[in-house]
C-alpha cells in the first residue's frame, strides 16, 4: 500500500493532528460502527417483535448478519467517507493480480497455522479455552456454522475487512508508519471481540492472542498488497474452516 503518513487528518473541516489523537480518533471510529452494527438488527427485530413476526432460526441468522456486515458496517464505511469527503478509493479495492492470489492462499494457510498454534500451546500449558457465542449456539444447532460458513465469504470476511481495514487501519496509517499501524489496528479489532467471548478471564486472552496475531497478519497483507479483496478471502477463509471443522467436530461428537 503506497505511503500516506502525515501529521494530521482533516475531519468534518476540522484538523485532528498528532498520532496520539488520530489513533484515538481511529478506535473511536472502530467502537461507533461496532456499535452501530449492533443496533441495527437489534432495532429490526424488535420491529418484528412488535408486528407479531417471527422467523425461522437459521432465516433470523442469516438477517442478523446481513444486518450487521452490509448494512451496519457497509453504512459506518460510507458515513465515515463522507464525514472526511474521501473517495471510496481510499480503501484500495481492486481486481486481484496473481500476487495477490498467491497472498490470498498463503495467507489463508499463515492465519490457520497459528491459530492451531496457539490453541495447542494452550492446551498443553492446560490454559482453558473461550468459546464464542457463535460456538455456543453452533452447539445446539450445528447448522448454523455452515450458514455462517458460507456468509463468513459473501459477509463477514468482506465488510469486516473493509471497515477494520480500509478504514480503521487506513486512517491509523495515515499518522504512523505501516508497522505501528497494524499493531494499533489490530490490537483495537481483538479487544472489541471480548464481549463476544464466553468462558474465564485466561480462556478469553487465549482466543484474544489467537485473534490478535490473525489480525497482525491481515493488516500486514493489506500492507504489502494494497488491496483489501486480499483480506476479504483469507479472513473468509479462516472463519469458513473453523466453523466447518466446529460443525464436523459437533456432528460427530468429538467436540
């Protein structure tokens, strides 16, 4: 990704400078379009709530993360331009050339590699693991994971990557050089993730390191490519075989 550190970011006309500030100014942004991208399918279904409407488990599930990914983070994404009159082009999307296939295949395999690391050291230190609500649910309903499987390449992957990526780790790379940047980013994008995390205080860092850690790599990729589609693959991929292995690991009862 080309260079664009500065000193300062231009907000709504008015000038946010130091790195300190706009870091802050960067997870800020992070927390309100995560909040926002709660809200809105909490808002929709209590909507149905009150109309008397109700939905099938797996239909709900897959509404819930259409609202999320395309319209809660899709919207954040596109407010977020528009307060600072940036062109869509600042998250640097574009066709991929075989460079960034090969990053998007070696990536995929780097992120699974020290996931399994991580959560085998753990299981050999005896640390215990968190589990995601996700997982939880996936427990009753091993369906569900195939859904999310199939959403986490067409959803989850993409949108997140665009507004973690494009634009938190894009406006922190503004003020800071490339490593600083990703290391701030994704320090913001595994702390966010802890409501989300059911389980002791040593099983959740355990799953926050494994996050951290993938997340170093995304932004690291998203460095060296400059092209967000990168990420959007191999953070699909890496959430599509987890859940794939969770769903095999439920239906046959090794889990």
């Amino acid at each position: 990704m080309p260079p664009r550190t500065g000193s300062s970011v231009t907000v709504a006309g008015r000038t946010l400078s130091g790195p300190g500030t706009v870091v802050g100014f960067a997870v800020v942004v992070a927390l309100v379009g995560l909040g926002f991208s709660q809200l809105v399918p909490v808002a929709f279904f209590e909507g149905l709530d009150a109309l008397g409407v109700s939905l099938p488990s797996l239909v709900a599930l897959g509404v819930q993360l259409l609202l999320i990914e395309l319209v809660g983070f899709g919207l954040a994404t596109l407010a977020y331009l528009r307060l600072r009159g940036l062109p869509f082009d600042y998250v640097n999307l574009r066709w991929p050339t075989l460079r960034d296939a090969a990053w998007m295949v070696g990536g995929s395999l780097l992120v699974l590699v020290l996931y399994f690391g991580v959560v085998a050291s753990a299981v050999a230190l005896g640390a215990p693991l968190a589990r995601s609500g996700l997982s939880v649910a996936g427990e009753a309903n091993p369906d569900i994971l195939l859904l999310v499987a199939v959403l986490s390449f067409l959803l989850v992957g993409p949108m997140e990557e665009l507004f973690f990526r494009g634009i938190v780790q894009g406006t922190m790379r503004e003020v800071l050089s490339a490593t600083p940047a990703v290391v701030a980013a994704s320090t913001t994008f595994a702390a966010i993730h802890y409501l989300t995390l059911v389980g002791p205080l040593a099983g959740k860092l355990v799953v926050l390191s494994s996050l951290f850690i993938t997340s170093l790599v995304l932004g690291f990729a998203y460095e060296r490519t400059g092209n967000l589609l990168v990420n959007a693959v191999v953070h699909g991929a890496y959430n599509a075989v987890l859940l794939v292995l969770a769903y095999v690991a439920f239906r046959s009862g090794l889990a």
